[in-house]
C-alpha cells in the first residue's frame, strides 16, 4: 500500500515536472513516514542550552567588512499571507510611507553596498504563486540585479497525502490544493537543484545568509557577519530570549545522546512534554529564522549524502482544503531549515536583541510595525524607538484580515510608542492622530469610533 502510494506520488511530481532531487527527498521522508517516524523529539532525550552573546562580541572593522563581502543574502518569500486574507505575496503589504517589505528589504541591501562595497547579491526562494508578483514589484529596483546571479529560484512543491492510506490526496474542485510546500527545509533542496549553490560558489562568494522576507530586523548586519566568519562555524542561526509569546514556539536545545544542537518545533513535541515546551526559564532560547551557513561547507555536505540533509521530519496533519473541515484528512511532509543547526559538527547559536526579530504573522504584529514603536532611518533598518514593544490584540472577527484591519485604521495607526498593551473587542475604527499610553482596553457591542486626537490611557474610556 505504501509503496503504490509513494509511486503514484513520484509520478504526479515528474508530471507536474518538479526537480528530481525534490523528488528524491520526497522519498526519503515519504519511506520514514510509512514506517511510523513521527519527528518527536521527547523532553527526555534533551538539555537546555546557553549561548554566547553578540553583545559581548568583539569583530574588527576589516573583518565585519571583508565577511559581507563575501555573503549573499537569501530571502524567504514565498508565503501569500492568506492567514491575513491575502492572496498574494505577503511581503506586498504595505508597512510605511507607501514602501512594502519588498521595498524595504531592497532599500537596505542596496545600502549596505554602497558602505561597504560589497556585491552583497539579494535572492529571493518564492513559490509559484508568489514570483510573478515579487518580480514585477522588484523591477523598479534597476541596480538590485547582481550580474550572472537570479534575483530568485522556486522552492518545490509536493503532493499531500490522504491520511488514511498515505496516497496522493485529489481535490478536482482546486487542484492547487493538492500540493503544498515542503516547508523551509526545502531551501537546501532548492538550492541544489537549481544550480544555484554552485552559482554562488564559483561567483566566489562564502556565506549565505538567510531570513524571512517579513522580517525586517533580518539585515545583513556585518557585525553578525563578521562573527560568524571569524568563528568557523559551517552553520549558524540567531537565537532571542523566548517571551510569553513564544510559549507555544519551537526552542533550542542540546540532544542528550551526541551532544548535537536541535531545533525542537511545537509539531515535534509530544502532548505530555507540551508544559516544558511552554516553561520559558527551561528553554529560553527560540528561533529568530535568522542562519548563517558557509557555501562550501553545504554543498560538501549536500553531496556526501546524495543530495539529501536528512532533516528531522516534521508530520504535518491537515485538512485537505484548510478552509473546509469536511474535506479528508491529510498529511504534509515538512522540515525546517532550522533543523540543519544538527547535522553540521561545529554548529553554533549567538544570541541577539529582539530588534532582529520582528515577524508578521498577523495584523497585531503589523499595527505594532506601523506605528512609531519603530523608526526607519536612511540605512532603512528598524530603529526600536519605545522602551518596550506594546502586546495588541485585537478583535480577530474585525481585524485579522488585511482588508479590514486596514478600513478600520484608514489614517494609519496610533501613536504606540507610551503604549504597553493594547486590547480590543468589537468593531472600532481608530480617527487620526490617536495615542495610546500605558495598558487600553476597548470593548464595544456596537460599531465606535475613537475621535481624532483621542488620547487612550490606563482606566480611559474612548
């Protein structure tokens, strides 16, 4: 039964014409799969870790120059933000004085070159759905193309399978929704076969740096360069102090039986572990998507094991159309890039400030970053202004959709800087001009408005 299934998957794969070193990595996890590997990693079989901290790092000038010389810079972008309603790409969104992520992102690689030098080549992993749009909006960019270098490559696609007998699901209705992403864990995949890691290699360039399109602390930072050059490493990746949002977040950790690092995610956690995954002084340390990786080091790994990392799995239980609960069962095979932190011997962690990670993933995240918590300067890096970044949440019946969050903040977003929290119930549109100091809560059975100029503060009523 396994093996039809996995050959009927193989073949629908070489028909929709995905690589074949996609196809074969497939098959990796496809056999672990079938022969009951779930990807836990059980709170017994590990340690807590510490790290050293980039604060405490010293890099000369010269090294931190020559180190981002020698980087490219890889962008995750193929996700379409359709948890914010979106059905395009996310780093579209518009986040300040009219620039999107996109925007942004351009504005401060093409600084950066002109400081130091460097070719500093920007590269994008999107999907199919996400490339035409990214490249129509990065074709004002005349100067961002590195000559003999893409500005992007395609991560895979795989077939998702029916639970119940691990066959490749069919859904006539949408047939886009028969595939799915392998998750990031693609990108070295990827990488490979597009001939896009050889490309970087003999163009001469070391390092890659890789990080999220929607997260704008991701710089280049030659300082974090510079470290990572300067310690030998072949493969590394920013921590941060986990906070009471990350509770339910993936963490760091040492494996009790080799001593190898691992990135232990929620999905790889088993239910009786789930309060350790949660005790933020246990497991301090989660994941900013932040890597570091020498070029050559990767593809010498890459080819002794055929092309295949062998990340952890990561078994991923859905429904075959996320939006419809009654559709059957599925199952999506994934790693995450992360994971690789365990298979390099000499893998390190450097811990940085938040301000390195400032992610996206719903509205709450996105009025934070549109407000003046943060300022933008002419090296187009977020500059955390606030003392501490307010928590926001809001109505999600009202604002976790881009559309109408947006027509409910249609003067842009409150002064949040004196903010330390802001929550909101019902359907409130906020006038020009509106501040919020200390710890707001709104809460409204009717539509409302907050005045412009409103000052919200602890104990106000708007």
């Amino acid at each position: 039964m396994g093996s039809a299934g996995l050959q009927k998957a193989r073949d629908k794969m070489a028909a929709a014409g995905v690589d074949g070193v996609a196809v074969d990595t497939f098959a990796h996890y496809y056999r672990l799969l079938e022969h009951g590997e779930t990807g836990m990693i059980p709170e017994s079989s590990i340690d807590p870790v510490d790290m050293e901290s980039l604060s405490d790092v010293q890099v000369a000038d010269d090294d931190a120059a020559a180190a981002v010389r020698a980087t490219a810079v890889i962008k995750l972008n193929g996700g379409l933000g359709t948890s914010m309603g979106m059905d395009r790409a996310k780093s579209l969104l518009c986040v300040r004085r009219g620039l999107s992520f996109l925007d942004i992102i351009a504005r401060q690689v093409l600084h950066l070159r002109s400081v130091y030098g460097a070719p500093l080549p920007l590269i994008f992993m999107n999907s199919f759905r996400t490339s035409a749009d990214t490249m129509a909006a990065l074709a004002r960019y005349e100067d961002l193309p590195v000559e003999g270098l893409p500005l992007e490559f395609l991560q895979n696609k795989e077939p998702k399978l029916l639970a119940k007998d691990l066959s490749p699901a069919t859904y006539p209705k949408d047939p886009d929704l028969e595939w799915c992403p392998p998750g990031h864990g693609d990108l070295y995949t990827a990488l490979r076969g597009t001939g896009l890691l050889d490309q970087l290699i003999e163009a001469g360039f070391r390092y890659a740096f890789v990080s999220n399109s929607d997260n704008l602390g991701a710089v280049p930072d030659p300082k974090v360069a510079g470290w990572f050059a300067s310690s030998g490493a072949p493969f590394a990746i920013e921590a941060t102090r986990r906070t009471p949002s990350d509770k339910k977040g993936g963490h760091f950790a040492r494996r009790k039986s080799d001593g190898r690092l691992v990135l232990r995610e929620t999905a790889q956690t088993l239910p009786e572990d789930q309060a350790a995954l949660a005790d933020l002084e246990r497991h301090r340390f989660c994941s900013t998507n932040n890597l570091w990786f020498d070029l050559v080091a990767m593809q010498n790994e890459l080819d002794r094991r055929d092309g295949i990392l062998g990340l952890p799995l990561i078994r991923n239980v859905k429904t075959l159309d996320p939006a419809d609960k009654s559709t059957p069962e599925v199952i999506q095979i994934e790693t995450a890039m992360g994971a690789a932190i365990e298979v390099f011997e000499g893998s390190q962690l450097i811990e940085v400030g938040r301000d390195r990670f400032v992610p996206v993933k719903t509205t709450n995240d996105l009025l934070v970053l549109r407000s003046d918590v943060y300022d933008i300067g002419k090296d187009f890096v977020l500059d955390q202004v606030a003392v501490e970044i307010p928590y926001v949440d809001l109505d999600a019946h009202y604002y976790k959709l881009v559309g109408d969050f947006d027509k409910r903040f249609p003067e842009g977003a409150p002064s949040m800087r004196k903010a330390q929290s802001l929550k909101v119930a019902g359907d409130w549109t906020f006038g020009h001009g509106v501040q919020v100091v200390g710890d707001v809560e709104l809460d409204a059975t009717t539509a409302k408005r907050v005045p412009a100029d409103s000052v919200l503060s602890t104990g106000s009523d708007a």
